[in-house]
C-alpha cells in the first residue's frame, strides 16, 4: 500500500536530526556508515532528503538515529 501524505513536509524530525548531526561534527555519510553497523541502510542522499523533510522515516531508522546521535528520540520533536 502506498503511503500518503498530505503535506510537503514528510517528517517531522529532519531539522533536528541534522541539527544534532552538525553538533556531533558529523558527515551524512558518516552517519550512513554508522547506521550501517546497526543493520540500517540509509544511503547519504536519503539522509538529506530526511533532512530537508522530502522522505519519511521509519521507527526503526529514528531508533536508530537517535542511538548514533547519543540523544533521546523525543528530543527531534520540536
């Protein structure tokens, strides 16, 4: 079944999660490698689509960014 969203905005959290990625001084494609190693396969331009909120996000891929990211996952949600 297709997913359908009625906004532009397909996330909530991309802000954010590149927010606490420049914090962390961390490359996109750093972040792909690292989320590789948890069995998360996001190539670096699906994270800047995440970023700049054109793609979804899974549970599984927001768990797995807030672990990478050493922050809570509530704290993506402004």
């Amino acid at each position: 079944m297709a997913r359908i969203i009625d906004t532009e905005a397909k996330n909530m959290v991309g802000k954010r999660i590149r927010y606490y990625r420049k914090a962390m001084k961390m490359s996109q494609q750093e972040l792909s490698n690292k989320l590789e190693v948890l069995a998360i396969y996001i190539c670096r331009g699906s994270i800047s689509r995440i970023e700049d909120q054109t793609r979804t996000v899974t549970d599984i891929e927001l768990w797995g960014l807030a672990q990478i990211l050493k922050t809570p996952i509530d704290t993506f949600f402004e």
